[in-house]
C-alpha cells in the first residue's frame, strides 16, 4: 500500500517555522521516533498525522534550514529511521525500564554477557545433506532480560523491529511458532512505513497472522488502526512490564546499570 499523506505540501511547508527545527532535533536522537508524534500532533490537532506526513516535514525542514538537497534529505530520513531504528526500540526501552530491573540486549550481549541465553534460545538445526547439527540464531532483534533471585540473568521476551514488511510477515510468524517452547512472549515494533495492516473490518493478512500468532504488534504511525493485538507503541512499556511478571516468578526490580546493556 502506498504511503499516503494527509497534510498538503502548503500545510508542510507552513509547519516548518514552527515545528520544523524540533522535528529534525528530535529524530536524530536515539529514540526520538517514540515522541516526535506528540510534537507533530500539537502542530495539528484533530488531524490524522501519519509517519508519510512526518517524513514530509522532516525533508522540507532539512532542505530549508541546512540546505540539502532533496535527494540527501530522502537519505537522511532513510538513516534515522531505517538503520537506527532498532536502536531506537532498544534505548528508548532501556531508558524507560532499566531503573526496574528490565534490559533491551542484542545478540551480541546475548553472546558476551549471558551465553547460556544464547544456547536457550537458539534452534537446532539438523542438515540432511551432509548428516551435521547447527544451531540458528531467530529473528530475536531485540531480548527482553532481567534477574532472577539468584542474579542470574533471564529472558522473557523477543522484539522484531521492522520500519515495513514488504511480503516478509510470515517471518515474525514463522520464528514465533518456532520458539513456542520456549514460553516467552514475542512481538514486533514497526513503523508500519506503508500502513499495511488494513483495519480490524478489513484486514491485511498481514493484520491477521499477527494477531493470530504474536503476543502484540506495536506501531509508531499514528494512522495505523489499533485493537487488542495491534497497538500504539506508548503502549510497549506498560505490556513489557506485564511480561517479565507472568514469566519470570522470581525476578529482582533492581536497577540495571547503563554499561551493563551495552
């Protein structure tokens, strides 16, 4: 589906004097994708703002205030939302919940911090053809971890971060069977880039697998039409504290240092 705009080029470009230079500042740091749509909404209440609207303002800021042109604002808006957006999920989580005890990881700290994480939740692989086992590493962009009474570290949630699926749904889907054993929850932050999810009355595939299959579906377009599976992405934080009680019995609340998640 195609990427839709609700403000006029005129709208845009009247908004850049205004909340232009915030847009710009706000989206080149790590997680300001999680509070750029209240900045934009303020600028114009009672419209339906979504991530194309953004995208607008931000490119017509760049070439405005810092005189770029309009291929290099397109490929800035590409940088700060595409290559660092798991990074944004990650800090933005970190920053909210650390204080409780709760850490976004990456595989990489998965490998040098808790590797007997990293043999959990890995799969076995067994290779016909030459008769060998392996183990593959899921779609896990993103592990949800804390500490038990003991001090051991434990997971209890996946993240997938996509900015757009482009026919790739069956993965979350895929990866969310494939672990089912594990008893943690598993769900997907996007940008919904093209608002593919259709609406609770007339629904993507996309839309049904994930809500068939995956513990929750948290979006960063304003326009992306929510229910009780598919929800706004200010609703992560309260759902991952939720998680950690009803998997790990025994977790401690106590602060998680900054340099231990990274």
């Amino acid at each position: 589906m195609a990427r839709k705009r609700v403000l006029t080029q005129e709208e845009v470009n009247s908004a850049i004097n205004t909340i232009g230079q915030m847009v710009t500042s706000q989206l080149r740091q790590r997680c300001g994708l999680f509070t750029i749509k209240e900045i934009v909404q303020q600028g114009f209440p009672g419209r339906n703002i979504g991530i194309a609207d953004i995208e607008a303002i931000y490119e017509t800021a760049l070439m405005h205030f810092e005189g770029v042109d309009q291929n290099q604002a397109r490929n800035s808006w590409v940088a700060v939302t595409g290559r660092g957006f798991q990074d944004c999920v990650q800090e933005h989580i970190n920053r909210s919940l650390n204080s409780e005890g709760i850490g976004a990881a990456t595989a990489k700290w998965v490998r040098e911090t808790a590797p007997h994480l990293q043999a959990f939740l890995s799969l076995p692989a067994r290779r016909r053809c030459i008769q060998q086992a392996s183990h593959i590493w899921p779609d896990n962009d993103i592990v949800l971890v804390t500490k038990d009474r003991s001090g051991a570290w434990r997971c209890f949630g996946i993240l997938s971060c996509k900015t757009s699926f482009h026919a790739r749904e069956t993965e979350a889907c895929f990866w969310t069977l494939a672990t089912q054993a594990q008893g943690i929850k598993t769900a997907v932050v996007t940008l919904d880039f093209d608002e593919e999810f259709g609406t609770c009355q007339r629904p993507t595939k996309r839309r049904q697998l994930f809500e068939m299959y995956l513990d929750g579906t948290y979006s960063l377009n304003p326009r992306t039409a929510l229910c009780a599976q598919i929800k706004d992405a200010a609703q992560l934080i309260e759902d991952i504290r939720q998680w950690r009680v009803s998997v790990i019995a025994n977790a401690q609340s106590t602060l998680i240092r900054k340099e231990e998640m990274y």
